[in-house]
C-alpha cells in the first residue's frame, strides 16, 4: 500500500467517525488523529506520521506504551480468562500494593473510571458525616457525574461560592449543594467551611489543580480547616497518584486526607480506579459494618478487573525500582526548563507552570494561581502553538505535557526543535 493509500484509509477513518459518533470523537481528543499504535513514549496514526507522545492516553502510560513487562502481565491473565465478578488474587494484591504506598490509605475499594472514583468517594463523605454539601474549587476535575460538573471550566466566573453548571441536563437543585471556592485562597476557603460547617460534609480538590501546584501552606491550611471543624478532606489523586511521588501527591506535599481517589497509573493502561482511605469511612463500602442506614451500595460488573490489576502491579513495580522518579523528574525538568529558555528566546510573553511530570505553557505575564489565572492565558495561541507542535511531531492534550519515564534523550531532542521550529513561527 503506497503512502496515498495508507492516507486515504485514515482519512476513510475520520469520515466514518463521522457518522458514527457524536461530533466524530468518542469525546476525549480531536477527531482528525486516528492512533494506530504506541511503544515507548511514541505514538504512531493511521497514516503512519509518528509523535512523541505528551498525552500518555491523557496520564495512565507513566512507564511508556506496551512496556514489555505490563504487556507480558496482562497477557498471562488474559490467558486464564478476563473478569470474573468475585474477588481475585490481582485485585487483592494490588490493593495491598496501595494501602503499602499511600499515607491516606487503610482500605481500598476498586471501580472502573476516575469519574466513578471522586463520584463515590463524595458519596462516602456524605454518607460519612450525614451531610449533603461538598465545597469544590473553581477549574478542578473530578470526574463527569453532576456534583463534578460544576465550575470546572465556567466561560464567565461568577461569585464565590455559587457553582455554574458545565453541561446540559444538571438539575438545578444541585446547585444547592456545591460550594465553589477559589484554588489557593486559604482565607476564602475557611470562612466558607466555618460559615457552612454544619451542613458540609467534605472539601474534594485536585492537590495540583490541571497544572497549578498549591502555594506554600494552602494544603497544610486545608489540612487544618477541615480537621478544625470536622469535615473530610479528599485528595483527587486520580492523575498524580504514583506520578508525583510513589506516595502520590499527599507523599510529595507531605499533607495526609482523610479519602483519595486513585486511577490512571494504578490500571497500567487498563480501565480501572480506586477510593482508598480511613477505615472508619471506607466501613460504610461494608453493611455489616454500618447497617442499613449507613451502607453506601457501590457494585461494578469490571470493579477490581484481574487483567487491570495485574497491569497495575507490574507497573507499581517497575515505579518501586531506584532511581525511576530522579529519572521522570530528571526529564521533566530538562523539558521545563528548555521550554522557558526557547520562549524567552523568541520574545514570547509566557510561563512554564506545573511539576516536572506534568506542565503547560500559560502565554501570559500574569502569576498563574488558580483557574482565573490561566483564564489570562491567551488561548488562541496557545490553540495555534499545539497545532503548530502536531504538525511537527509533537502530541499534547490541550492544557498539559504528560511525562513519561520511557521519554528518550532523542525525544527530548525533538521535542526541543519542535518547540524552537513552532515558536518561531508562532512568533513571526
């Protein structure tokens, strides 16, 4: 098959996309990229252009696609059959890994997706203190459900703590039941838990909110608040569980929650998530622990997958090994840093903002702090730099650089003259 050849059946690909799918996408990254396959910290579409990878399928491939070791772990259970509904030695094991790992962790229960984690782990706070609110910051990701889908991303801010609705269908009531505060704002957060004390159940915040690390002692503040005034502080560690440090972020930051929620790294590429915390809480997962009127039902037909688990393991363990976080953080760094040099170079108003494993340009001169702190951001050429970067070689989500531990010094190399080649377009 000639190169036109190959072309035309991925673009027959998006055409057909098209007509079978909602806006042509299964609703995660643009339409007009169709990957084929993915080794190391590469990918590869279906025309056979090749990138080095940022979006790590947007978090869960930290040691790199199809690492032999994951592969050749999920591979030996696939063989022995591929989701049972009952408990398995993958699953147990993997939840031992965990409570072994996260400072939070005294108890695991599995699901399948990041969405059903934070939507569960909000459920467990309220089931936990007999109280419906749950205080949110403005710009965090927690998932789909309707309590997650509030402010996330709001095209005009509104007042503190009135949340804005993300999507259609939402019922309006809920709005009743979120509080929105400002990420980083210590002393807007405490007077809103001390004013609603008595109806908030828990504060659930991203402890590296998208790419905006806390400033020093919010998260230390927070830990205080809450403990202060009785509410449940949940961690959602679904993107920087086992990526900021083996610990997670609670480990990184050295801030401990009550609940975290988990996914991404810990499936090793397979669908598969985890709230884990106190036992006390994690009881109400068990009716013969708490009764009827404190049993919160939670059942998942793929909940605790034996192939998902057996991913995750052998990813824990290649995570375990010395020197794999001095090497991720080694690379990230090179990147940041080779990033604010080429910007600067080409006279381009921006900001490299984030930790070494995850980060972003902000093209702006304004202190990044918060979601309105990226809303100075100018978004259209931060649109036009990442097209700019695709046809280049170079995939990115739209808002952050995912790194890897499988990044090469050739990726970098490349990465490097993409930025340089991109830049100083963008700049002329």
């Amino acid at each position: 098959m000639n190169a036109a050849e190959v072309k035309d059946t991925e673009q027959g690909l998006i055409e057909k996309a098209k007509r079978v799918l909602p806006g042509g996408t299964f609703g995660n990254f643009p339409g007009d990229v169709v990957i084929r396959e993915g080794r190391g910290g590469r990918v590869w579409d279906e025309s056979g252009k090749e990138y080095v990878d940022f979006l790590l399928g947007s978090g869960p491939m930290l040691v790199g696609h199809a690492h032999p070791e994951v592969t050749a772990a999920a591979q030996a259970v696939i063989a022995k059959g591929t989701t049972f509904f009952a408990n398995n030695r993958y699953g147990i094991e993997l939840a031992e890994a965990i409570i072994d790992a996260v400072p939070c962790a005294e108890q695991v229960r599995f699901v399948s997706t990041g969405s059903e984690a934070d939507l569960y782990a909000m459920r467990a706070a309220r089931a936990f203190k007999k109280r419906d609110k749950i205080l949110k910051f403005e710009g965090g990701y927690h998932g789909m459900s309707d309590y997650s889908l509030m402010s996330l991303a709001p095209k005009r801010p509104g007042n503190f703590p009135q949340p804005i609705p993300d999507s259609a269908g939402i019922p309006r009531s809920l709005s009743d039941e979120i509080l929105v505060a400002p990420f980083n704002d210590l002393e807007v957060t405490a007077g809103l838990v001390r004013e609603h004390r008595d109806e908030l159940a828990g504060i659930i915040l991203e402890p590296f909110q998208r790419i905006v690390p806390p400033l020093p002692g919010f998260l230390e503040g927070l830990r205080r608040i809450t403990a202060d005034n009785g509410v449940l502080l949940i961690f959602d560690e679904v993107v920087t569980g086992f990526r900021l440090a083996y610990g997670g972020a609670q480990e990184y930051y050295g801030v401990v929650p009550d609940l975290c929620t988990l996914g991404k790294v810990i499936g090793g590429g397979f669908p598969l998530a985890a709230i884990a915390g106190r036992a006390d809480i994690m009881a109400h997962f068990d009716r013969g622990a708490v009764g009827d009127d404190g049993f919160l039902m939670q059942v998942g037909t793929l909940s605790g997958n034996p192939v998902a688990a057996a991913a995750g393991l052998a990813t824990l363990e290649i995570l375990r090994r010395p020197g794999a976080y001095e090497s991720l953080f080694a690379t990230g760094r090179e990147l940041m840093g080779a990033l604010t040099e080429l910007l600067k170079r080409h006279g381009v108003t921006a900001q490299v903002t984030g930790e070494p494993p995850l980060f972003d340009a902000v093209f702006s001169g304004e202190p990044v702090r918060d979601y309105r702190g990226t809303l100075c951001g100018d978004a259209d050429m931060l649109r036009r730099f990442n097209a700019l970067l695709r046809e280049r070689g170079i995939l990115k989500g739209e808002q952050k650089y995912y790194v890897s531990m499988a990044h090469t010094p050739d990726d970098i190399r490349h990465t490097r003259e993409a930025w340089a080649s991109a830049l100083a377009a963008l700049a002329g």
